[in-house]
C-alpha cells in the first residue's frame, strides 16, 4: 500500500506544488488542506507547469492553492482511475484536474462517477478536464463532478496561431493525424468545423498502431458528417506512417498526437521518412526528447517546413482546464492571455 503525503504548509497565501505520486488501487491518498488542483498523467513531475502554475496562480489572484501530480501508467487498470477520480470527487478541497494521455481511458472507466458531461465529452467519450460546481466550498464534496473535453477548443485555438489564414483553400493540402486518441479526434473535429466552410483540408489520414481507436474516431466523424474524405489506417510500424507521410500533398500537416516523444521515447515515423514540400510538422509535446521535432528540424531548410512543438498547445490546454476549476475567466486570446504565455515563458528551460 502507497501513501500520499502533502509537503511542509508554506507561507500561507501563496501557491504550492506538492510531490507528484504515483497512483495505484490502493494509494491513500490524504485529504487536501487548501484548494487543490490536479494533474493526472504519466510523468508529471517532468511538466512546466509544476513552474508555472504557483506564477500564474498569482498573477489570477488565486491566494492559497496547490497542485499536485498524479501518475497512472498507460491504459492503466480502470480501478486505479476510478480510485483516483472517487478521490477527488469525496475530498472537499480537491477542486478538480486536467488529464492528459488517460482522457478516454479514465473516461471510460469512471463515466458513473460523473455527475455531469459536456457536449464535447459525450461526443468523444473523453475527458480533459475535471471540476466541481454547484454548491459552496464548505460542501464540495457533494457537489457536482463534471466533465469536460477541452481539446476540441485547445486544438482549435492552438491550429489558429500558427496556420496561415484560408491556408487549406489557398494550397489544397491535406491532414495526417499520427496516432488516434482523445488529442486526434478534438484535433480532427477542431479542424472540420463547419465554421471554417469550404477551407477545410483536402483529405485526412489518419493512423494508429492498433485498429480499435481508429474505429472510434471514425464512428465519431459519421456522426460529425464529415465532408472531406478520410482514410483510417492501422500503422502498427513506424515503416508504415512513413508510407502513408509519402502521399501527402505539398503545404500538408503532419501532427504527432501519438504521445510517442514525451510519454514514450521515439517517434511514430523513421529517420527515412521525407515531410512534403513547404509543409507544416506540429508536435503535440513540448518536452521529452520530442525526437518527431528533431526529424522534422532536420528537413526545415531543405523542405521549407514551418515546424511547431506544443507549447502554445500546453498553454491553452491549461488554462481553459483551470477556468473550470476555478471558476474564473481567463482570456484566450489578446493581452491577457499573451500575459500569462510570458509567464510561462520566464520558467522554461528547453
């Protein structure tokens, strides 16, 4: 049996991070003693936001919070997550979570325990999000657990910065989409938004290393009606996203959803695999040995790419998740959100 111990109590109205711990079934976990957020997923002791969060948390004006890691392993046993969320839904200062790599799993597991679902996380039977609402702090532990799927709008908001504006219509390139998890479903429905109308890619592929997720994201796109033409391949090799990598059109996107580069050392394609012309390579991590960016760095100049790692995507993925939390607003967009980009800035490293 594991014990999750909290840190010595600091000074008290500032923010802290207490000690990632890696859950279990029967990890006991102690009842947090100021409002706590948390951050379930595989190493996430190893995160910038374990920096950035105390920052932030003062620049919102948030007083005494803290934040806590919690690491399950990949598709770990659904009682672990059921044991985690149970957790935090009974404790009273436990405010809520962002996950990362667990989002369908976790989901899937612990759908009961929720009281509520966004529309998003119904769709895409995942969530990303975790937060209590509905009655006051001194009762939080009988209020209401929801659930939220935050990607769809972090995708979108991170596409946003850095794609040329009409840039599908104006160049007729397509989509590949490594990997078919909770991040490539939100990244594919961001993407095909009717809001875009006709500048919509030409087609999407889609590839994942064993076929059940693929059958996932394309029920979810039926339901969508997508309309560009999509293509679900099972790729158990890196040899065969390098084939499918061949086929793209100039001023193509090649997005590294895979978690394979932070969670897991490598890289869904080989070091023989050639990116399109003038195309662009947007990985999903920000830390690791995010070995996807290195082999794209390495043909930037001689295939004009634009190469893109996740952190603007790490930006948004957390504070739209901490809006919910902690009911507050926080900007997406302009000098607000510009701010706190600056602020997490100060305190990266790589």
């Amino acid at each position: 049996m594991t014990t999750a111990t909290h840190l010595d109590t600091p000074a008290a109205d500032a923010a802290i991070v207490l000690p990632a711990v890696q859950a279990t079934a029967d990890t006991v976990f102690e009842p947090a003693t100021r409002p706590t957020m948390y951050f379930i997923g595989v190493t996430t002791g190893k995160s910038s936001i374990m920096q950035v969060f105390p920052k932030w948390a003062k620049h919102l004006g948030l007083g005494a919070v803290a934040i806590r890691g919690l690491d399950c392993k990949w598709h770990d046993d659904p009682a672990v997550y059921r044991h985690v969320v149970k957790f935090i839904k009974d404790d009273p200062q436990s405010l809520g979570a962002l996950v990362t790599t667990h989002k369908i799993d976790l989901l899937t597991a612990c759908r009961d325990l929720f009281d509520e679902l966004d529309p998003f996380a119904e769709l895409l039977g995942e969530v990303s999000g975790i937060a209590k609402r509905g009655l006051p702090a001194a009762s939080r532990a009988h209020s209401l657990l929801c659930g939220y799927a935050k990607d769809p709008i972090t995708s979108g908001l991170s596409l946003e910065a850095f794609l040329p504006a009409d840039h599908w219509k104006k160049t007729g390139g397509d989509t590949l989409i490594l990997g078919a998890g909770g991040s490539s479903i939100a990244l594919s429905c961001a993407m095909l938004d009717p809001k875009h109308g006709d500048n919509l890619p030409r087609r999407l592929f889609v590839t994942n290393r064993s076929p059940g997720r693929l059958h996932e994201i394309e029920a979810i796109h039926k339901k969508l009606h997508v309309s560009i033409p999509v293509e679900y391949i099972h790729t158990p090799r890196p040899e065969d996203n390098d084939r499918v990598l061949a086929r793209l059109a100039p001023h193509s996107l090649v997005a590294n959803a895979t978690g394979l580069g932070k969670d897991a050392p490598g890289s869904p394609l080989t070091d023989a695999a050639e990116f399109p012309e003038h195309g662009l390579a947007w990985d999903f991590n920000y830390r690791g040995d995010l070995h996807f960016l290195v082999q794209a760095r390495r043909q930037a100049a001689a295939r004009h790419l634009h190469v893109e790692d996740g952190w603007v995507y790490f930006l948004h993925g957390w504070t739209r998740v901490m809006e919910e939390v902690f009911h507050i607003e926080i900007p997406a967009r302009g000098p607000g959100f510009d701010a706190l980009g600056q602020i997490a800035a100060s305190t990266r490293t790589a």
